[in-house]
C-alpha cells in the first residue's frame, strides 16, 4: 500500500516575455502558463512528477525561503528593467 504526505511548498511566479513563469526554490523545479493559476498548477504537477523519483530526498518538513525584494544601484540604462 503507498501512503500519500502532503507537502507545503514554496512557489515564486512572476511574468517573462508575456508568459508567467512559476519557481519553487526548495526544489529548483520551475514551469509556465498563460496566467498565474496556470503557471502554479503546471508547477504542482512538475513537481509531482519530480517527487515520484525514488532517488529524490523528500523532506518532512521544508521550511519556506524568505523572499524579498533587494534595491541595487545600477549605472546605465536601466529601461527594461523594473523600477
């Protein structure tokens, strides 16, 4: 019989090149959609399929990454990227 754990991960979406890009730090899997939902739905089963490896470590708990936004000073132009 195969016992089935719910993990809590951590997902990290933002838009690149008008598709919305879905990152899960833990893991270092990442996948993409057309909206946000789909983006996090394409990364729930990539990372399903990515856990269903026997040789991946499963942790029992992950702790989720800080994310946060860091200012940098930047010389040159800079009009592609965010302000």
């Amino acid at each position: 019989m195969q016992v089935t754990n719910t993990l809590e991960l951590s997902a990290v979406v933002w838009r690149e090149d008008g598709i919305y890009v879905a990152l899960n730090p833990e893991f270092d899997v990442a996948s993409q959609g057309k909206s946000v939902e789909e983006a996090l739905r394409n990364l729930k089963e990539a990372l399903e399929l990515y856990l269903e490896d026997e040789d991946v470590e499963k942790p029992s708990k992950a702790e989720a990454p800080i994310v946060t936004i860091v200012k940098v000073d930047v010389s040159g132009s800079t009009s592609s990227l965010r302000a």
